[in-house]
C-alpha cells in the first residue's frame, strides 16, 4: 500500500510556478516567395511615427504608435550586408515606455539635451515625460515632469487642451530655441498658438507656454475645403469673407454632422525657413496644404492647396494623418501618411495598407515627395487588416502545428468581406516555417459572406476526432458553423466547405463575443462558453446531442470570473499548459492580461484562478500585461521544448508570437526524456497515449491487475477505451521498447 500512495504522491497534478513569456521572431513566416523580416510585429492601422535612440549604436531607431490599438512598437536600425540600413522589430524596448499611453505620442527634445522626450496625450490635454536615459543601451528611463501641460492665458495658467481625436504640433515656430505647441481648439475650427517663452524667461529649454490670442495664421475653416484667411488674429476682427478656392469640390461627407477631430504637421516645407502646415480632419479624405507668407514670429496663410502633394496626393477614406521623420537613411526627413482612427467606421479604409510611405527626393532645402509604397512596414508583417484570431492545428497530419488566422475583412468590389487565411507549416518540429497559402481557406469568405471571422478547433460532433469551426458576423447576424472533419484522429484533416454545420445560437450570443467549444460537464456533450464585452463568462450546457446541439443557459457568470465593466472583451481558449495531461482555461482581455483558471471542468467546477502569464522582456523588465490591443491566443509548442508558446492575434490585424520561458515543474513523467503524455485527466471514458516510440500501454487496478493492454508502433497516437470499467482510479503504464516507462494515475469519473 505505500508503494500505491507514493506513486499517487508522484503522478498527481502539479503546476508550475508563475508562467512567463518573451516576445520572439525566431519562427519565420514566408509570402509571396519571401521571409517576412516583422512577422510577429502585430500588424499596424493608424500609425504615429518618431525617431529616437534605443541601443547603443548612433542611429535613431523607431518607435511606431498605433492609435487603433493604443499599442506602442519599436524596430531597430539594423545595418545590412550592402552596408544599408533596415528596419527590424524589436519588442524588447516596448516595456520601457510609460505605461498608459492613449491616442497620440511625439517624441521631441524638448530640453535641448540631445535625448527625444515623450509627449502623448493626458485626460486633461497634455502629458510630458522626460527622458532621463543615463546610458544609451542600458535601457530607456522617463521622469514624468508635466501632467497636465500648463498655458499662461488671458485669465492665468490653465491646462493645454489638446482634444483626445487630435494630433497636435510640437515644433520651434520661431527659432528661439524651445518648442512651442499648436493645436486646433475644442470647436475645431482655429488654431491655438502656445508660443514656448521659457528661454525668455529662465534662459533655458523648458515648458513654459503662453496662449497667444486665440486664433493663429490668420486663418480658419469648418469643413474639408473652405479655409477662409479673413480673420486677423490680433483683433478678431473679419474682412469681406474672402474664401478660398475649391469649397465646390468639397466631398459630400461634409454635409454631414461634424465634430472635432484634426490633425497638424507644422514644418518647413518650402525651404525659406518659415513652418507650413499640412492639415487633415475626421470627415476628410485629403490633406490641406497651406505655405506660410508670414514672419518668423507671426505666421500667416493666405493661400492653400487642398490635395498634397500634387503628384499621387495623400487621400484616405476617412480622417489623415501625417508625420515627418527620416525613414530611408537619407538625412532628409520623408512623409508618411496613416489614418488617425480607433476604428474602422463604415469598414471604408483598408488597413492593410494604411500607411503610405513619401519619400523626400528633394534635391535642396525644399521638400519634394515621391509615393514609395502605400505599406509601409506593413508589408514586413502579418497584416490582416483588423481584428486577426489564430488558430494553431495540423491540417496537413506532418506532426506540426499549422497556422490559420481569422480576420475582420477586406473592402473589395465585392464589398467587405473576411475570411480565414492559411500558412502550411513546412519547417520542423523545433524550426517552423510558417508559408502563407491563402488569404481565403476553403474559400469561406465567398460562400458565406461574413465578417470578423474566428476561427476555433474542437471535437464539435464528439467523434474523438478535432473539427475546424468558425463564428463570424454575416447579413444574418452572428452565426456559428463548423466543418466535420473526415479524416483519422492523429492524421490530416478532411474537410468541405459545402459541408458546414449551422450551430444552433442562444439569444444570448451575438456580434464580438467569443465563443470555445468544450465538455464542461464532463458527460461527452460537447457544451459552449461565451466570453462576454463586459469580461463575465456565459456557460451553455448542451442538453442534445453531439449530433444536434441545443445549448442551454446554467449561468451568466461561470465560475464567478470576475467582471470588468471599464474594461474590452474576453476571448477564451483551452490548452494544457503544465503538461499534467489536463487542459487549462486561458481567458484574454482588451489590455492584454491572461489569466489561467484549472478547477473549470466537472459539475464541482469553481474556475479558480491558478496564475497569471507574464511577459518578460528579456531586459530584465517583467510585467503582467502581455499585448495591448490584443484580441486572442492561440497555444501550441512551436519549438519542441515540451512548453507551449503563445501566439496573440492583435486588432491592427496581425500576431505576436511570445515564447514560453517557464519553467515548467511536469508532474508523472518518468523519464522526463520519453516524451510520452498520457491525458486526459480526469476522463469520462477514454485515455489517449502520445508517445514516439513503439511499446506497450497497460490499463491497471491499484491492487496490480492487469484490466487491458495495447501495443503500438513508433509516431503513433494510442486511445484506452475505459468505458467497461467502474468509475474510479486506475494506474496507466506506458513501455517503450527503449526501456523508459511512465506511470499515471487517471480518474476515471
């Protein structure tokens, strides 16, 4: 009887301690007969861009913001073969930016220090951080020195209002050494000057701002096209109402109820040495250019040009953007242009590219653009547009995972419409190699006419055999089908679109939830789980069949997972993670937190959570939350090391791939070498053995006896049928020809 308890002792579950993960791009991805250099970038759609310093060496780096998923990125200038320089994502640095960036962010120096410092967007206008870095390479360090920014104006200080759909301007307009600030009011229709005086004042750079007036350049506008100059900004007073050209050419959009929302790049652009504006708004689909006439220290416009440049002008659906930084190593700054949206309204922009590249062909001080390419870095990456879920599976039966990732949609001629998109993994089981075969598998998008596709893996009809399925928005409403899958358990999928299987849909369920498929109460009915917008978890009992599902609700608030009201969404997922043969739920919220609950199966089931994931930077900084903007994990082990990595789909479109750096303590495995795993456990009737060599599996009684045996050859996958035994424990042990043997107690209940 001792020998019996030690080895319950032994073979128990156990769990790791706390799982962390590092962002990796050592698993490549090819399309279009070459390996993407970003892969794992996690897509890009409404992009900021600025230059500074990350590592040791002298060039200014990048660091990408993306206002659609409030997500910061970071590449590295990376010298190439040939001696030129290119862009390499570098998620390390992210880390090492203040936490709680919103909306916008310009990096400047604003204290002449030679370091760029940080400025982004605060609840009450504008927030500055200074970059306090010591030791460029050593890590980046901010010292918040101003929240919000103060203006002295004609009543006293007060706070510099910046409204949150805006990007302001940061730039020395009169070349006294500080940087000045220039934002559109709450109105939307004039410009505030905040003229910099601390040299004035302190003989220093600093942040010491003055609202002049309350106009700037002597001009104004309402809509797209209808800049009137007859304004002086000293008085107030109008002239004749002069307007100017080309209010008839105006969009129809403008028409339309208008609110706030502008974009500024103030700088010189013709060469004399005074700062131009370029110009978008949210109900615009061009970019204004106004030349400025005036002085150093009085700006004034009198003319425009309502598209920019002349030559393939900048022209997005809805509201443009644009920033300026030297992006091609030339030492003359580029344009790029991005939509400066959270979302995608009218599903009208195309966010696979949505960012298009100007570069400055110029030959003297005066700027010359030349469209480059219309995806910029995006090209680089997996970029799906919007709202990418992956799903990791061996279609192809090789014994590696392949990869399929659902999207939000694609505009077309056909209108906008999502799909799922294929990459065969054709790599090796420590090396994938993940090539890009379709944007559209099975040709899916076209026979059912949907959006926001998610793609999911489970044994839907309770065949023992995994089934692809997929949730989407259609002209119907929310609908969730899967495929059956014909082929063998362990071999290639067989699959049909013509035969897709319409799942019933509770009242319950709709648009942006997040279903997984799963037997919760453990009594071979596969049942539903719902993750909801407010972050609670809907439990479906299936009261039919595998056959014919009816999905009934037990609870709005399945094991009283906490809700989050201020919070987005909750994707669900189902994956073992410390390899004790037993699933784990893993649930993904809007601010990129994965929590991993164990006691979630069985009628006693209380969703306890057991961990949190954590992402470890690899310098030396580790923090709970994984992937602002995420949308849905995916889990697999992708390089053969016995821990499953995780694959987070992102709103831009894209994937991040973080690798697992636990340590994962693996309980009932002896030797750990065998690489057998015996699940799952507990079990209703079957016991499945995974192993890679040829042996022997034996089904025992905790007295000793023999109750059933089964031999196998080498790569195969055995199942133990245990339904003529009585419910209890029983001992499972696995020989291989080699000599290693596991033993694993299984409950069956």
């Amino acid at each position: 009887m001792k020998k019996i308890v030690y080895l319950l002792l032994l073979t128990l579950p156990g769990f790791a301690q706390k799982f962390t993960f590092r962002p990796d791009s050592s698993a490549q991805v090819r399309a279009g007969g070459r390996v993407l250099p970003n892969a794992w970038a996690g897509g890009l759609n409404a992009a900021q861009y600025s230059r500074l310093r990350l590592d040791a060496d002298t060039t200014a780096d990048l660091v990408v913001f993306d206002r659609a998923g409030q997500r910061l990125s970071t590449y590295l200038a990376v010298r190439q073969p040939n001696g030129q320089f290119a862009w390499r994502y570098a998620p390390q640095y992210e880390a090492q930016f203040p936490a709680g960036l919103t909306d916008w962010l310009l990096l400047v120096d604003y204290d002449g220090d030679g370091r760029r410092d940080l400025f982004s967007r605060a609840p009450l206008g504008v927030r500055v951080f200074r970059n306090v870095t010591t030791s460029t390479g050593a890590g980046l360090r901010w010292e918040k020195v101003a929240d919000p920014v103060y203006s002295i104006g004609n009543s006293g200080e007060i706070n510099l209002q910046v409204t949150p759909t805006d990007v302001p301007a940061i730039t020395d307009l009169d070349n006294d050494g500080d940087l000045d600030l220039m934002a559109f009011d709450i109105s939307g229709i004039f410009v505030e000057y905040h003229r910099n005086e601390s040299v004035e004042t302190s003989g220093k750079r600093g942040l010491v701002f003055r609202k002049i007036n309350f106009c700037w350049g002597n001009f104004w506008k309402e809509h797209c096209r209808d800049f009137r100059f007859d304004i002086d900004c000293k008085t107030g007073r109008f002239g004749n109402g002069r307007i100017a050209d080309g209010r008839q050419a105006a969009d129809a959009r403008e028409e339309a109820t208008l609110h706030a929302g502008n974009s500024l790049l103030v700088t010189d652009l013709t060469g004399d040495g005074r700062k131009d504006v370029l110009f978008g708004h949210i109900t615009c689909q061009n970019v204004a250019f106004m030349p400025n006439t005036g002085s150093l220290r009085e700006a004034l416009f009198q003319t425009v040009s309502y598209e920019y440049p002349t030559l393939n002008p900048i022209l997005f659906p809805v509201f443009p953007a644009v920033f300026q930084e030297d992006l091609d190593f030339d030492g003359r700054p580029d344009i790029v242009a991005a939509p400066n949206t959270t979302t995608n309204e009218g599903n009208v922009i195309d966010y696979r590219a949505s960012n298009w590249f100007y570069q400055n062909t110029g030959a003297g001080p005066s700027t010359t653009l030349t469209l480059r390419q219309t995806n910029f870095l995006q090209d680089g990456m997996i970029d799906l547009g919007e709202n990418a879920v992956p799903a990791l599976l061996d279609l192809d039966g090789d014994g590696d995972p392949d990869l399929l990732v659902g999207y939000g949609g694609v505009r077309s001629a056909n209108g906008y419409r999502g799909g799922i998109a294929f990459y065969r993994n054709i790599g090796t089981a420590q090396r994938p190699l993940f090539d890009w075969q379709t944007d559209d598998y099975l040709g899916l998008a076209q026979k059912f006419l949907m959006t926001d596709v998610k793609p999911f893996v489970a044994d839907v009809n309770g065949d023992k055999v995994p089934d692809l399925g997929f949730a989407a928005n259609t002209f119907k409403g929310f609908e969730m089908r899967y495929l059956p899958n014909r082929g063998s358990r362990g071999g290639a999928f067989t699959l049909s679109a013509d035969e897709a299987v319409l799942l019933p849909r509770p009242d319950g369920v709709g648009a942006g939830d997040s279903p997984l498929f799963y037997d919760i109460d453990v009594d071979g009915k596969v049942d539903l789980l719902v993750g909801k917008a407010f972050q609670n978890v809907e439990f479906y009992r299936n009261t039919g069949t595998n056959a014919a599902p009816a999905y009934t609700l037990v609870t709005e608030d399945f094991g009283g997972l906490p809700s989050n009201y201020l919070s987005r969404g909750l994707a669900l997922t189902a994956a073992d993670l410390d390899a004790d043969g037993r699933d784990e739920l893993l649930t993904l919220d809007g601010d990129g937190l994965v929590r991993i609950y164990k006691t979630w199966t069985g009628t006693g089931a209380t969703a306890l959570v057991a961990d949190t994931l954590r992402l470890d930077d690899g310098m030396n900084a580790v923090r709970a939350r994984l992937v602002a903007g995420a949308v849905w994990p995916a889990v697999a082990d992708l390089d053969a090391d016995g821990k499953p990595d995780l694959l987070l789909g992102t709103v831009s479109g894209g994937i991040r791939l973080l690798r697992n750096t636990s340590t994962v303590a693996v309980t009932g495995v002896e030797p750990p070498a065998s690489g057998t795993r015996v699940y799952p456990n507990p079990t209703e009737r079957y016991v499945v053995v995974q192993t890679t060599a040829a042996g022997q599996a034996d089904v025992l009684s905790l007295a000793g006896q023999v109750l059933l045996t089964r031999t196998w050859q080498a790569g195969s996958e055995q199942l133990l049928d245990l339904g003529t035994l009585p419910n209890g424990l029983y001992l499972i042990r696995v020989r291989e020809n080699q000599g290693a043997r596991v033993w694993k107690v299984v409950l069956r209940q």
